[in-house]
C-alpha cells in the first residue's frame, strides 16, 4: 500500500467518524446507571422496549418527595389486582402523610419501602439490566424524579398449571401430585417433602435471550461437594440465546454426547426428585417445564420407579426382574430370531423348525428384510399415535397396528411368527419407566438385526461384548455408569436389581460418597 493510498483511508476513516452524530450519554444503551431525571429514565425505557402494546406507565403521587413518578409495567406479565390493591391504593390512602413528611430525604425509597407498599418483596435496583429484567418477570417498577433508583415491586400474574398427576409416571400406589411448568409452584413441592435446613437451593439465570431461571437443590453435607461444583462449573459455562426445556440443559451439562444412552435422569415426580435429593444426589430445576432433571445418573436408575418404595420389598424385586427380562427380549428378541431362522436351524425343535419353515415358504424376503418391515411399520405407528390428538392417537395405534399385521401375513409379504416376535417386542419396550432409555434401546435393537444378519449368534455376542465396553466406558458427572455392578459394590446391591426392606437399606449409596467427578468433559 503506498503513501497516498494509506493518507486517503486514514482521511475518510476521521471524516466517517465525525459525519456521526454523538450520541446522547443519558439515553446510551451501554449506559449502566439508572438517571435521576425521570424523563430520561423514561425515554430510555420507551427505547429499549420500542413501542410495546403492554408497557404501561401510571403516573403517581408521591408527595413533597418528587413532583413526578411513575408506575412502570408490563401490562400481560402483571397482576392487575396486586398493582392496584398493594400497590396503588396505598399510595393514595398515605398521601396525606407522605405531604407531612417534609423533611424526608428524596434520595432514596426507604420509607415508601417500609411503611407503605404492601408487597413483600420489594428492592431497589439502580442499573438498566436488573430493571429490564424485573420488567420482563412481570414486576411493577417505581421510579421517580429526583431519584437514581428504581424500586421492584413484586407483582408477577403469570398464568399457571394446576397441580396434576405427573401423566409420564404413573403408580398405583403413591402420590397423584406432579411438577408443573411454574418454578416457585416445583419448588414448594419438593421443601414440602424434605423440611430439613440443610436443603440448599441456588438460583441462577441461563440464556441471552431467554433469560431462564433455573434452581440448583441439593443437601448440604450429604451430596458430595465435588460434584455439586462440578454442576455449577458446567452451568456457568452454558452460552446460548434461549432455554426452553431442561432437555436444553442436559444436552451442555452430559459427560458424553457419542452414546445412545441418557447420563440424566428426568422425572416429573416431586417424591422421586424428593427421595434422590436425600441420598445426595442433585437436582436441576427449570422453569417452563415440568421435566426435573437429576445428576448423577446411573444405568440402574432408569429402571426403578417411586412405586417400588411403596410396595412391599418382594413385591418391588418380582417387577424389577420383570423390567431387566424385559429389557433383554426387547434388546434381542428380533435379532436371536434372524440368526436362528437364518443361520442356526438346528437349534430349534423339529416340528417347531417344520412350522416356520411352512410359514416362510410363501414369503418373498429373508428374515432380515421381514424384521426391518414390521420394526420400522410399528415405529411409524407409535410415533402416529403420539402425535395424533389423544382420542384417536391411541386408536389408530392398536386398530394400525392389528390391520397392516394380519393383512401383511395374509399378504404374504411377512411370515405369522415375525408378527408375533415384533410384536413382544414392542410390548417389552413399553415396560420401560424412562422414556429415554426406551428409546435408547429401540436404537440399538436395529443395530443387534443387523449383526444378526451378517454373523448371526456370533454378531450379537459380539455386539453384546462392545455394548458392556461401552457402558463401563460410560459416566455420569465422575460415577461409573453401571455402578453399583462396574465396579462390583456389595453393600449397594440392597437397591440395585433387589429391593431389599427399607430398615436394611443404607440411606446414602457408596457410589454417591466414593467418586469424584472429572472436570474434563469428554
């Protein structure tokens, strides 16, 4: 670049810079510091929100304390019976006395704060960010001439769920109450359950945008302080515009994202998140979502449910090895077919191996085609039956799902017995409490077909091998994933695949107190 090239940029660089107007400090949005002049503080205000149907500005009496002020609020975030009961009528019933107190200072709000508003919680800010930010949470701001603060009075009337039964987790035996999309509404359910003053709840706000508030609860002395700074440490690292679900959460504060498998544990029962609280584990709490998420979280907890605890001890063991047989017809059953139909037809009985063979004389694809079908058909069908209004969602999965099976096999396109294994299987896979690890499983059951149609037994047991690798490699904020069994745990199996009675089982596992967690996210 030569001389003349590098004078000609410099020259219209300074003469861009004063073709600019200078801004008005007073009405910078990098300003921090609240103005003491109203009108500023007003305009500023107006330009930060534009032209905003619900802003409201209610002009006030205040006394010899300013000449003017204003009521400032979000007319679709607020109670209008709090902003006129608790707010507004005292004002004007303390006027006169407001006019006798002359000599009261007018920097502050000190004495409207204590003597008249009738609202609890109330404080001062004196920065943009807070007052935007109470705004915006449906609070009533106070600000006045004369006075480089802003007084937050809490009048939120955002509209809010009742109490209902958790529809993702139902018992038989238990409480009917669930979390709700409300925060404070979550919270209260859970200080309900556990009133010890070592429960310790920290609140935060994630989200440039969306500015969520999200609740850290956990009992001092019994979680283990590593892993609750280990949570903090990832929560703080959290950069995004929006949260909208605690899934938005879980995705950021997972160890490892490369697995099928959830190392978060959710739930929208409050005895649930309760119960884990008290044996040291931690819980995440979000608001706008009834979802609580809970760390760490094993391998064994998503298959027990709060039900166990209420039923007798034989009762809970006899539905846990239920869930595991499950678990395994699931995982294998389409899979242990095709090898067998495929690869391995002397293992069956005779007349059993005479029948299947009939049944797939007519029938144009191998096993392995045939699994595929049906697998992916009754996929589509449950996937049909969530999305569909819930009066003829459940409908049109079972009527489906009977219409395109016995018309398949009449067909000729699938054999009888394919429909009976895809069907089992469908039916352990319901059998699942967790929803996510469900679906983990759905997952991976196409891979195991698969191996199954290329190496037949040999395939699945090779699969199985990489499967268990996987899991031990796995872990949930510093504890194995497969504890208590990887490592092998004696005194944690009282409420592993067992249920032992509650006066046998110790109140805070070993895993919980034995391992930290590393600070690497893998």
């Amino acid at each position: 670049m030569n001389g003349f090239t590098r004078w000609f940029r410099s020259g219209k660089k300074r003469a861009d810079h004063k073709a600019k107007p200078r801004p008005n400090p007073s009405l910078d949005a990098e300003n921090k510091y609240i103005d003491s002049s109203i009108d500023i503080n007003k305009k500023q205000i107006q330009q930060t929100f534009g032209k905003d149907a619900d802003l409201v500005f209610k002009p006030i009496p205040l006394g010899p304390f300013t000449n003017k002020a204003y009521l400032v609020y979000m007319d679709s975030l607020s109670d209008p019976h709090t902003i006129n009961d608790s707010i507004v009528k005292p004002l004007l019933q303390w006027k006169d006395k407001l006019e006798d107190r002359r000599t009261e200072t007018s920097k502050d709000f000190r004495w409207i704060k204590d003597q008249v508003i009738a609202v609890g919680d109330l404080k001062e800010v004196d920065t943009w960010e807070p007052l935007y930010l109470e705004l915006l949470s449906g609070n009533t701001m106070l600000i006045a001439d004369g006075i480089s603060k802003a007084l937050s009075i809490h009048s939120a009337g955002l509209e809010k769920r009742s109490i209902e039964e958790a529809s993702s987790s139902t018992v038989i035996r238990g409480p009917r109450e669930g979390f709700t999309e409300d925060l404070r509404t979550n919270m209260m359910l859970i200080r309900k359950r556990i009133r010890d003053k070592r429960l310790r709840c920290t609140q935060m706000i994630i989200g440039e945008m969306s500015k969520t508030d999200v609740v850290v609860m956990y009992m001092e002395g019994v979680a283990v302080p590593e892993v609750v700074q280990e949570l903090f440490h990832r929560l703080e690292k959290i950069r995004t515009t929006s949260i909208l679900e605690s899934g938005n959460i879980e995705e950021y504060i997972q160890d490892k994202f490369l697995t099928p498998f959830p190392t978060v544990y959710n739930t929208e029962r409050p005895d649930t998140i309760a119960a884990a609280i008290m044996e040291g584990r931690v819980a995440i709490l979000v608001n706008g979502t009834p979802f609580v998420l809970l760390v760490p979280a094993l391998f064994v907890h998503f298959f027990q449910v709060a039900e166990d605890y209420y039923q007798r001890a034989d009762i809970a063991f006899f539905l846990r090895i239920l869930r595991y047989i499950a678990l395994v017809i699931s995982l294998l059953a389409p899979a242990l077919y095709i090898a067998i139909s495929t690869f391995h037809q002397e293992m069956l009985p005779t007349p059993l191996l005479i029948s299947l063979a009939a049944q797939r004389e007519g029938t144009p694809f191998p096993a392995f085609i045939e699994a595929v079908i049906m697998e992916f058909t009754f996929e589509v069908l449950r996937e049909a039956g969530v999305r569909l209004p819930r009066a003829v969602g459940q409908a049109v999965s079972i009527v489906g799902a009977l219409v395109i099976g016995q018309a398949a096999v009449e067909a000729g396109i699938v054999s009888a017995a394919m429909v009976i294994v895809v069907s089992v299987t469908a039916i352990t896979s319901f059998v699942f409490p967790s929803f996510n690890m469900s679906i983990s499983i759905r997952m991976l059951r196409f891979i195991f077909m698969i191996c199954a149609a290329t190496f037949g037994l040999f395939g699945i047991t090779v699969g199985l091998i990489v499967l268990i690798l996987h899991l031990c490699s796995l872990k949930s904020f510093g504890v194995p994933y497969l504890s208590p069994f990887a490592p092998w745990d004696v005194d944690d199996q009282s409420d592993a695949i067992f249920r032992f009675p509650s006066w046998m089982k110790k109140k805070v596992p070993d895993y919980v107190k034995r391992y930290k967690p590393a600070s690497n996210k893998e």
